[in-house]
C-alpha cells in the first residue's frame, strides 16, 4: 500500500469510525491501526508493519470454548 493510501485511511479513519472500545485519551496523537491484509496469524497496518493476531484466542478462551 502505498504511503498516500495510508495516509488517506489515516484521515478516513479519524472523521469517521468510532472506536467504542479504545479510550480516546491514549489515542490522541496516534495514528489509528488500520488493518489491510491478514494471512492466518499474521495482520498488515495500513504503513506496512506486520503484527501477530492472537486476539481471537483471548476471546475463545474467555468464553470456555473446548475443541
């Protein structure tokens, strides 16, 4: 992704998502994290930067799923 179509997001995301979950005291500043591309456990920002994803085994686990 080129560094304009992140920034764009960037903008996007700012004047029109919410994040209901994200206290907006600790986000003042920041760049939002704007995932664009995911392969199994792996997730891509909008600037690159790959991150491992284990938040979906937080909340299996926190509902006692058993497989």
């Amino acid at each position: 992704m080129s560094n304009f179509a992140a920034e764009k997001l960037i903008e996007l995301d700012r004047q029109y998502v919410w994040h209901h979950l994200t206290p907006h005291s600790q986000s003042l500043g920041k760049d939002p994290m704007i995932m664009v591309k995911g392969e199994g456990l792996r997730v891509w920002d909008a600037k690159g930067k790959e991150y491992l994803d284990a938040v979906i085994w937080w909340g299996l686990d926190s509902e006692c799923w058993l497989w």
